[in-house]
C-alpha cells in the first residue's frame, strides 16, 4: 500500500469537490492538520473514516486504498464486511483507552497518597514513609506503563504478549 500515493488521491479527490482542507477537516471531524497529514502520506485515516470519506467522494473503498479510480463498484457485502472491522477496531481502542484510564486512576491515587503524606510530614515516620514511597512507585510506574500504551509500540508489544503466552502463532 502506498500511502504517499493514497494521499494524492485524496486531495485529488477533495479538489474536485472544491473544498478546502479546512472544510474536509469540519465535514470528518478532525483537525486540518490531520487532513494536510493524509494528503501528503504522512499518516492514514482511520478505517471508519476512510469509508466515510469513500461515501462522500462517492468513490469505491479499494479506490482510495490503491490510490487510483477504478471501474468497479463495492459491493455490499464487502461495504458491510469492512464497517464490521472498523466497528471492531473502534471497540479494541476504546478497550484500551478504558485500561489506560485505569491505569491512571491508580497511579493519581498513589500521588495523592505520597503528597499528603509529604505534606503531613509522616514521611520519616514508619508506616508512612514505606507507604508514600509504595505511593510513589505507583505513580510513577503507571506513568511510565501509560507512555508504552500510548506508544506506537504497543502493537509490538501487544504481539510479543500474545506469542509469550501462545496464543499467536
């Protein structure tokens, strides 16, 4: 798949229906900045927004996907096919997000624990000295777990855990 290639036809595409990419941006609700980024190959859209816009170009899916017009038409089956895996995709990303935000929750709560702590002045004080720097970990580990999930890395490591565990072959 060339992306470069997908990005010139989207602007092609946008050009003929005479819009700005600032209008293309508010029309898909995204930035500008993400519209420019599409056109020059830099990023791609997300799946439920590149049948989005193969509806608003009125143009077939594998169209935009090879970067040049062709003859045939998808079908519904295929159409269907392709919104069940978006749906899907979208449904793994929220999956994730919830565990992210988690993960965060956790960390804040360890903060605040070692801040009050700190501001109390029970940190050189047994139990709470053990129990700010414990808070500290927390925080601090969640912090560092959300960077990796947040990554464009977590795909890779995503596999290594499925293959450590056996269920990627």
């Amino acid at each position: 798949m060339d992306i470069v290639k997908i990005g010139k036809f989207l602007q092609e595409l946008r050009k003929e229906k005479g819009l700005t990419q600032e209008q293309l941006a508010e029309k898909m609700n995204v930035a500008r900045r993400t519209v420019s980024r599409w056109e020059t190959g830099s990023n791609m859209p997300d799946l439920d927004i590149l049948i989005e816009l193969a509806d608003y170009y009125e143009v077939d899916l594998r169209e935009i996907l090879s970067g040049e017009r062709k003859s045939e038409h998808m079908n519904k089956e295929l159409k269907e096919t392709v919104l069940q895996v978006a749906d899907y995709s979208n449904e793994e990303k929220a999956r994730l997000m919830r565990r992210i935000h988690w993960l965060f929750i956790a960390g804040l709560i360890g903060f605040v624990a070692f801040m009050v702590i700190t501001a109390l002045g029970l940190d050189t004080t047994e139990p709470y000295e053990s129990i700010g720097s414990f808070g500290i970990g927390i925080a601090f580990g969640m912090l560092i777990i959300g960077v990796i999930f947040t990554s464009r890395y977590a795909p890779r490591i995503r596999e290594f855990k499925l293959r450590l565990l056996g269920k990627l072959k």
